[in-house]
C-alpha cells in the first residue's frame, strides 16, 4: 500500500512577518525534513499523522499528513485529533504536581492516606506503597491489562480487582510497566479534590493551555469533528479499526488531542511549568518529573519497548523512568518522551529541554515505529548531525518482525488437530465458573451452541481441538468483527469439568449452589 501524495497537504507555520536570510534559511531547513516526514509517511505504510514542533518557546512546525482513514480523502491536518495512549500518563502526574505545589499531596505520601480501600495482593506492599511508587513502574504486580481491557468495569472496580492481582517480582525490584497503577494515581484526584480526573485536567491544564478541543474520552467527539480513524496490520495488510472507549483507565491513557494543541503541552514542559507567562506548576515538580525514579536494564528496554530500540540503544548510556517520563541520554544531551499506543494509534512526545526543543507525532496506525523515528531525526537535525536515515534503518528491522509475526499467526492456525472430539457432549460443559480477578462467567448451552458470558469475553463457542474450543466475541465499546480466543477445559481424576482457560484467566466451575462471594474471598 502507498498513500498518494495528493493527499499530503502542507501546513507549514513559520513565526513571523519578514524573513530574513537567516529566517529563510531555517525555513528552507524545515522544509528538508518536511519532505522527509512526507516519504517516510509512505514508507511506514502510515494513512496519516501529523508533526508539531516546538523551539525556543514558539510552534515552528505544524503539519499534517495523508488521510484520516484509509480509501477516504479526508486529509489529516494539524487540527486532527488523534488518540495519544500512553502520553496521558504524563498529564496525570502533572496533576498531582499541582496537588504538591499546593500542599495537599507529597510523593511519598502513603497511598492509603487518601485511598483508604486501597488494597493490593501483598499486604506489606499495600503498607509501603507511596504516590511515587504508583507513577515509577516498581510495583512488581503482573500487568493484568485485561481487567480494564475488554470490560464494562468502572474505575472503582477495575481498581477494587486489583487486590487479586499477583505479585509478579518484588515490590520496587525493578521496572515493570503497569497502567493500573496509574489509574490508582488518577483516582487520588476526586479523593483529595473532589473532581474527577478527567474534569481536573481539563480546568487545571486543558484550559489554561488552550486545548480547547482535546478530551479525555472518546464521549465528547461530536460527528462532523476532525478526527483520524484507527488502524491495524491485519493479515500484512493496513485496515481501519473502530475507536474504543478505554474511560474506565482514563489516567493512564484516554486523552485524545491534536499536535496543534499538544504542542502547547510541551511549552508548558520546556517552560519549566510556565506557559504564556502564567505558572502553573512549579520549577521544582517539573524537575521531580523529569527526573530519574526508576532504571530499566538495558535487556529489559530492548525486550519491552518499541523494535527501534534495539537500533538507538548503542546510542545511549542510560534509561530509567521518571514521573510518567522516559530518561535516557543521546549524543550527550539528556531526552525526556514518552509515547502512546492504543485504539489503533501511535503517538510519540519528546524534548531536548537542554535545545529548548520539543516535538509531538501522531499517527493513526499500531503498531509502528513511525514516531520514534521521526522523532530521532528531527533531534539530529537540530543537534547537527548529517547523514544518518533513521526511517530506513529502522524500517529495515521492523519487516522482518512483521513477516515474523505473519508467519506465527499462520502457525498458530495451522495448530489446529483435525478429525479430534471434546471428551464429553457440549452440553456438560455448561455451568457457572469463575476467576479469581475477574468474577463470574457462564458457559451456556441452547439450541446446540456453546456461549460464554462474562464481564470481560461473551460470545459463541465452537469445538476447535479435544477440550478446546475457539470463542469469538465482539468488544462492545468499539464494535467491529468479533475477535478470537481459545478457551480449554480441564477435567478432574473422576473425567467432570472443573475449570477452563482462556488467555490470562483462569476460570474454576462453581458447584451446583455455590456462592461465588465466598469462592472470592479464598483468592487472597
């Protein structure tokens, strides 16, 4: 696929009303990597995105490229709003900055100073836990994405379930990503405030910023708004996907904005908490935030991160995690970024603060590493390094590990053991089950077809192989086909079904009168 240049219109803002030779000059420099972006868009097979960038406190650069979704010609401009995943994170920690600069919060404030319910699976970790400890990535608890990740669970109860959440490496050993916990930290806003996260944000930071039209739920998109269309690899190919509302872990995740208005967000960064003059948050919690809290091994950077990383890692000395920021060094300057993947979009937001420089990519596809390229070239280009093709030497990596990933899927299909039977007859298989994190569920049998429903998964079930058989559910925030999973029953010394997996979970039958409150309990 190649996205036709008729759709790459320019944007292009430059400060200021005579140019002078030395302006010109620059001008003609942003027009180097604007021609750069625009190839690079093509060879990523991206549909679209957009690039602010911001230097010396002024918006130097804002363009948007190709379509909002693919097959259409809506183009994507400065404007488009895009999901920014991940680079939430970094909104939330400001928000509680504020509460520190206000005297109503530390760092090392006990959770459970304001959160008193809060409860994790190891009580001592439950005792020690600090607000610091919830924005570092060092809980040591398994990620468990899947409570909030196909559920119609709220914020409180995705948050009450992760009580039953395993430790997984001990607590502050070493990084480990988690984006529950950033929720804990966003539900520490309306227990000090009385807002709520999203209303904070948007009082304490959107306004005063100027991101009138960014949001912190995909709710507040009205149909006529310019806004991108998701995108994922499916089979080797790029195919539109439905948006998700992902509200019930808002604080580690859900804004949705454009780089017109992000850019305003790294002003305020490279500001040092100051925007147009007016401080909102302190030198000393901005410096807090970009500083080193948590290191990442270098193994663990690699194995974790984006595939670009097994490219720049030679590069740097350094990676640790700050508040909701990732650290590392680069040709003897220290960067600050943190990028974004979720709902079929990548997004990517870094600085240079020691260049005064900043830049925010969008991009409507997952997965790609379109942003931390284009990201690594533009801090080239600023540093004053020529020469290195950031977008062909990671490109270069990244198709091998998608033919890699094309040929596991094609395995996996090719897993399936023909000519075999389940043990017993469907109908022995139906009853009620549960999990330990996620609660019920109910396998149902009627009209000759297995179901399943559940909080999480709900669908028809059909025989794949021996004791398994394949669920295919619909995702009812977002629509779309139905996506697939393999559940497998187990059964006992006496041949009876007494559980099945599916995935991460793993369901145990309740007997006939059984109360599933009570089985609860026993999961501590």
């Amino acid at each position: 696929m190649n996205i036709m240049k008729l759709y790459l219109i320019p944007f292009i803002v430059v400060i200021g009303m005579l140019i002078s030779p030395a302006m010109a000059s620059a001008e003609d420099s942003l027009q180097e990597l604007d021609k750069y972006f625009s190839q690079a868009l093509q060879d990523w097979d991206v549909p679209g995105a957009a690039i602010a960038i911001v230097k010396d406190d002024k918006i130097i650069f804002s363009r948007g490229y190709g379509v909002r979704e693919l097959g259409k010609s809506d183009p994507v401009t400065d404007k488009t709003h895009f999901a920014i995943g991940s680079s939430s994170k970094a909104f939330t920690s400001a928000a509680l900055a504020m509460l520190v600069d206000e005297g109503k919060l530390d760092w090392d404030d006990p959770v459970t100073k304001y959160l008193p319910n809060f409860q994790l699976f190891d009580p001592s970790v439950t005792r020690e836990i600090k607000v610091r400890d919830l924005l570092t990535h060092r809980i040591g608890i398994a990620r468990a994405d899947y409570i909030w990740g196909i559920s119609q669970f709220d914020r409180d109860e995705v948050l009450y379930r992760t009580r039953f959440v395993k430790q997984a490496d001990s607590f502050r050993y070493k990084y480990g990503y988690n984006n529950l916990m950033f929720l804990a930290a966003g539900q520490l806003i309306p227990a000090i405030t009385g807002k709520s996260w999203d209303d904070f944000v948007i009082d304490r930071i959107f306004k005063p910023l100027g991101m009138n039209s960014s949001n912190t739920s995909t709710d507040a998109f009205h149909k006529d708004q310019n806004v991108a269309t998701p995108h994922e690899w499916d089979e080797g190919k790029v195919k539109p996907a439905s948006w998700r509302n992902i509200d019930n872990v808002g604080p580690a995740g859900s804004i949705n904005s454009s780089v017109l208005e992000m850019a305003e967000w790294l002003r305020l960064q490279l500001g040092s908490g100051t925007h147009n003059g007016k401080k909102l948050l302190s030198t000393d919690v901005i410096d807090e935030m970009h500083s080193p809290q948590t290191v990442i091994p270098k193994g663990k950077w690699l194995s974790s991160m984006s595939p670009v990383n097994h490219i720049m890692v030679p590069e740097s000395h350094f990676f640790a995690y700050g508040l909701a920021w990732f650290l590392q060094d680069y040709k003897g300057y220290k960067l600050v970024h943190h990028g974004g993947s979720i709902d079929g979009m990548r997004a990517m937001v870094g600085m240079i603060p020691e260049l005064n420089l900043g830049i925010v990519i969008l991009s409507n596809i997952r997965p790609n590493s379109f942003p931390e390229t284009m990201m690594f070239k533009t801090y080239d280009h600023f540093i004053g390094i020529d020469g290195r093709d950031w977008s062909d030497d990671v490109l270069s990596a990244v198709k091998p590990m998608r033919e890699k990933a094309l040929a596991a899927a094609q395995k996996a299909k090719d897993s399936r053991v023909k000519g075999t039977k389940p043990s017993l007859a469907n109908e022995e298989y139906a009853g009620r089950y549960y999990d330990c994190i996620v609660g019920e569920g109910e396998v149902s049998f009627k009209k000759g077809q297995l179901s399943f429903q559940s909080p999480l998964l709900s669908g028809p079930m059909d025989h794949w192989h021996y004791d398994s058989f394949q669920l295919s559910w619909k995702d009812i925030r977002a629509g779309g086909t139905p996506a697939k999973s393999l559940v497998t029953f187990t059964l006992n010394a006496k041949g009876e079904v007494n559980g099945f997996v599916a995935g991460p979970t793993n369901y145990k039958r309740i007997a006939e009168g059984g109360d599933v409150a009570k089985l609860m309990q026993q999961c501590r």
